[in-house]
C-alpha cells in the first residue's frame, strides 16, 4: 500500500504481508491488532519515511529494504517466531525494539541524528541466540561515543582487549536470559574495522566489581566468504552497553578526537583545530574541504605524531571562504591504511568583528580569569572537558557585549590537560588549559 495504516475495526493478518510502499510518509496505526509479515519499502527521500502511531506487533517476518521506521515513543515488538531482514542504512527502525519469546533474532536497530549540522542515518544490527528461558528483550543503536572511557584506562584486562570502539554502542535489556549476541557492521571503514580477526565483543559490566571494559570473546561471522559480524562466546549475567573491541591496535575503532572544530574569522578565513588523545601508528592527516557534502578537495597535509600517549594540537588556516562550508580529516598509518573523522562545517560571512577569548594564567594552579570579548548579548555555557571527551564542569553564563569577565575555581580538578569550551548559539570557541 501507498497510503497510510488505519484500523479502527479488526484485522486478520492470516499468513499475509504487508506491504508499506508509499512515496511519501506513511503512518501506521494498528489498532491493537498484530500483522504477520512485513515489507517496508517506503522510497521517501530523508529519513521521515515511516512513523507509528500506536504500538505495532509483528509476529512474521519483516524485511527492511526501504524506509526508516520512528516509533513516535510508541513500542515496536516482534514476537517469538518473528524475524527480520536488515541490510542497509536506507531502512531500519529509529529507537528500542523488543523481542519476546524464546527465539534467536537480529534486531534491525538504527539511529537517525544530527552532527555539527550534517544529517546522518546509520544502520546497526545486533543479534541474539535463542534464550534458555522466554525473555523479553530489547535493544538500542547508538551511532556515538559510548558514556565510558573506551581507551586503554578503561580496558579491565589490557592483554585482553587494546580499546573499544568511540563511535558506536548498543543497549541491551532483558528480564530473562542472556544470550549470546552477534554484532553487525554494514560499513568497516565508518566503524574503523581493518582487521576482522582481531575483533571480540566488549560490555561495559560490573559482573567483576571493576566497572570496565570486558572482552566477551569474538568468532567472526561471515556472507559469501566477507566477514561482517562478531559473535560473543563468553557468557553474559547481565547486558548494557555493548560495542566492538580489539585485541590489537590494528582495528582503530576509530580513536576518537577530543575536538575537531572549523571558526571563520571577520576576513573570510577559516581556522581548524583538532585534538587527539593518543596516536598509533600515525603518518599524516589530510584535510578535506566541500561546499556540499558530496565533491572533496585537499586543502592541506600534516605529519602525525606516530606513536603518542599524550593530546597533540593540529592547525590549519583556510582563506578566502564564502558561505557554508565542511571539512573532514583522512588520517593515514606508515602501513597504508586509513580513515575519515567526521565532518564539520562552519559558516563564513563578513563579521565586523571575531567573538575571542582569554585565559590567564595558562597554566594555572586552582583559579583562571576568563575574558570573553565581542559575543552577542546572550546565554553561553562554559565546559570544562578531559581529553576523553568527558564533561566534568558546566555552567551558564550571561554575556555582556564587549567583555565579560568571569573568575573560574577549578581547584577540585586533578592536575592535568583540559578543554575550556565557550557555547553560543552561533557556535563555540575552544581553548587549551592546564592545570599543575
């Protein structure tokens, strides 16, 4: 069908399938009847193709070929003999789906969202074996950061595992069994994949009392000889959260920047910092502009640190910039192999004057006197952030105009490197500080 879902009578799915195949958004209400099989395959450009209106029940199988399914808060639950089919980031569901029963499922998760103003839609299946016990589970793709420190500190067993990934994560929930689960990646350079062999599952626990990264285990799961999966072997007593980790440095998962930002000045020129935390293997960076998204030119190229375990600071200047404009960073290792961050973007008009600050003194023991100049009149939070990206302080404050002072006591923060972020509604200027 091409129209919308409305049932306020009664339906008898039988052994049929329905098939959502509209052009244009369609909703879904199911009237508290269940379906069997299910085609989604809703060509709507963007990512509001599908949304329910009620909870849906599938008990079939259901294939995502086209579409993205938001649940609205509304709950999308497959029974003990469904499936599903889930191969591309055109089609999956945008939220928490639930499994009942007593049946091995993969779980078409995904999550739609928004980073530094680009839209993205990314698919992330997550697999389960059939339960010992019926069990209602659930599951959740996130397309980010775990909460957790995914570095060697956070790491249970360093001779298990290196790292877990910063770029994805699952959350997953039962009131019963804990089965075995099998993640998926449609896309190995986006998750910084190079070594399929060297992947085993990672769950953030506490199963230990140590609150860390654990290695679960890994046997790849392959399609047509091209592996695309790793499955867990070491039992779990409990889920949440869930992501890839590696037993070597090969597999970057990428290691996350601690920042990647683009400022255009008052004369059209564009300045791009980034931040990282640690450094494997590094040669160089490249980085990339568009005016698009789609068409990239090399703008410039920077030796990497190679081997580093403390934050390194990158700059470029960009000149003569009209408009909205994007950047990204291919970071390339000695042996070759390499991967883009994600994309920025910043807009350049004809300022009168370039919103600054000021930090004194840099380094400093317990107290810094922050001078903002030149922002408009309005709310802006001030962070404090570690170099794993984490915020520990975050306050709001109300700009003057021309300059607004402020008298910072961080003297509860353990010596080390931070991140000063000022927040506009315009955007956000970053500062390096140090405590002794």
């Amino acid at each position: 069908m091409k129209g919308n879902w409305e049932n306020n009578a009664s339906f008898d799915s039988g052994k049929g399938q329905v098939q959502f195949s509209g052009n244009s958004k369609q909703s879904i209400f199911s009237g508290g009847d269940y379906f069997a099989d299910v085609l989604f395959d809703n060509i709507t450009l963007g990512s509001n193709d599908i949304e329910l209106l009620d909870n849906m029940q599938i008990e079939g199988e259901a294939i995502f070929n086209n579409g993205i399914v938001n649940l609205n808060s509304f709950n999308l639950n497959f029974g003990d003999t469904a499936s599903s089919v889930v191969s591309t980031d055109e089609s999956f569901v945008n939220g928490i789906v639930t499994k009942t029963g007593q049946s091995a499922f993969v779980f078409p998760v995904g999550e739609v969202g928004e980073e530094d103003g680009v839209p993205y839609a990314v698919c992330g299946p997550v697999g389960i074996d059939a339960p010992s016990t019926p069990s209602n589970i659930s599951a959740e793709y996130f397309f980010a950061k775990p909460p957790f420190n995914n570095w060697k500190e956070g790491m249970c067993d360093l001779e298990e595992m290196h790292n877990a990934s910063g770029v994805e994560y699952w959350m997953l929930n039962s009131d019963g069994d804990h089965p075995d689960v099998t993640l998926y990646w449609l896309d190995g350079d986006r998750s910084g994949i190079i070594d399929a062999s060297k992947l085993v599952v990672a769950h953030y626990d506490d199963d230990v009392n140590q609150d860390c990264w654990n290695n679960k285990g890994g046997s790849i799961v392959f399609a047509d000889e091209v592996p695309v999966a790793v499955k867990s072997e070491i039992p779990f007593l409990s889920y949440s959260p869930i992501t890839f980790g590696t037993i070597t440095h090969i597999n970057p998962l990428p290691v996350e920047l601690i920042e990647f930002v683009a400022e255009c000045d008052s004369d059209n020129s564009v300045k791009i910092e980034w931040i990282t935390a640690t450094e494997i293997n590094n040669d160089y960076f490249v980085l990339e502009r568009s005016f698009n998204t789609k068409d990239w030119i090399k703008i410039d190229k920077l030796a990497g640190a190679g081997n580093s375990n403390t934050s390194q600071v990158y700059n470029i200047e960009d000149n003569n910039i009209n408009g909205t404009v994007y950047y990204r960073l291919l970071q390339v290792d000695y042996d070759g192999q390499n991967s883009y961050s994600k994309t920025i973007q910043t807009n350049c008009y004809n300022w009168n004057v370039e919103p600054r600050i000021s930090v004194y003194p840099n380094p400093f023991n317990n107290l810094i006197k922050l001078n903002l100049y030149d922002f408009e009149e309005e709310c802006a939070n001030i962070e404090i952030v570690d170099l794993f990206g984490q915020v520990l302080i975050n306050s709001e404050v109300n700009l003057q105009g021309n300059e607004t002072s402020l008298d910072l006591f961080l003297g509860d923060l353990p010596p080390a490197v931070y991140i000063l972020r000022v927040k506009t509604s315009s955007g956000f200027i970053i500062k390096r500080i140090e405590k002794l």
